[in-house]
C-alpha cells in the first residue's frame, strides 16, 4: 500500500490518471505502456505500482471517471427540468453524449481485457460508477416517460448501452478507413455523435 496521507495519495492516483488522460489524446490504448505514464508524471516510474499494478487499472480508472462526468450531465437532466417531451429528452441526452468523446472511445475499447487485468477492487469501483449511469439512465425514463413500465425500461437500458460501443468508431473515422470504404464501394452515410444518438433515441422512444 502507498504511504502518506489520503491527500498525497489521491493527488498522485490524480496525476497517473491526468498523465494517461494525456497520451491517449495522440496515442492508443495498445501504444501506451507504464513508462510513458511515468514519463508523465512527477516521480519515478516504479512508484506507480503503489498505486495501480497494470496499465490497464489506470485506464479503469479513467473511464470510471468518465462515466462519472456522465453521470453529473444525466442529473442536471432530471433536476434541471419538470417535462421534456420524447424528442426534447432525445436531444438532451444526445448532446450530453457528444461533449462526452473521450467516454464513447474508452466504451470502444477491448473491455474484456482492461476489466481481466483489473484488481477486483478496481473493478468494482469502475462498474458503481457505471452502474450509476445505468441508474440514472432508469430514472430520466421514470420521470420523462411515465408510460414505460419496469420492463420497458429495461428493454430500453439493455439496448441504449450496447449500442453506445459502436458510437465512437460509426462516428470518428479517420481517413484511411474512410478511403478504404470508397476503395471497396461500400456507400455509408457518415453521421455525427449526435445524430446517431438521437435517432437511435427516437425509435427507442417510439
């Protein structure tokens, strides 16, 4: 376990986090390696195994937090408004997906890796801030959407989150892929994280 106290010991899991959060902006998941997190931060590489043990824990914990922003954005819906009609609701939570990129690119990653090389404590601190998007995904449709009964929620919940995997890569498309798919002739219809949100929103809305 690290020494010191609770502060030093956040603010230096603090400045691991930050120093991923850095690199993955220009690098990707599989490039990234615990030497250059600690090339980032302000002490030495090894004294990042006293805070997490894999590259992979620090990433959980990267994206614990982005499901945490997440969360923050799903209950300024629900406190910030009394009704929201189904196209009003779409649109919000649309637009609270596309401030949230770094969120969809960590879902379109191999999670069964990150999570398989992951502390069981780290885990399961990553999936209560996932399960309280789950949460408050559930009560944005108690308050807006009365007509959904337990089931219909569920269904909704158990399509809407799936679906978030495939956002990131349908809608960030760099230009060797995008050649790639004029080469082979495939015709696609490139759309935006909101537009792809939205209209997946509607028709689970109906």
């Amino acid at each position: 376990m690290p020494k010191g106290s609770p502060e030093r010991t956040a603010a230096r899991k603090e400045e691991i986090i930050r120093a991923c959060e850095k690199l993955y902006r220009t690098m990707s998941f599989r490039e990234i390696t615990l030497k250059d997190i600690g090339n980032e931060t302000s002490f030495s590489r090894p004294t990042i195994y006293n805070y997490f043990q894999t590259k992979e824990e620090i990433f959980l914990a990267l994206f614990a937090e982005e499901y945490d922003r997440w969360n923050e954005d799903l209950e300024e819906i629900i406190t910030g408004h009394d009704k929201l009609t189904h196209a009003e609701l779409a649109g919000l939570i649309a637009r609270s997906l596309e401030k949230r990129e770094q969120l969809l690119k960590l879902i379109a990653m191999n999670n069964f890796d990150m999570e398989a090389n992951s502390r069981e404590e780290m885990l399961t601190a990553f999936k209560r801030s996932y399960g309280q998007s789950l949460a408050g995904v559930d009560r944005i449709l108690i308050k807006f959407c009365p007509e959904m009964d337990a089931a219909a929620r569920q269904n909704f919940i158990y399509v809407f989150f799936p679906f978030m995997f495939g956002i990131y890569p349908y809608t960030t498309v760099t230009e060797k892929p995008r050649n790639a798919m004029q080469e082979a002739g495939v015709s696609f219809v490139y759309q935006s994280v909101y537009e792809l949100t939205y209209s997946c929103l509607m028709r689970l809305l109906g």
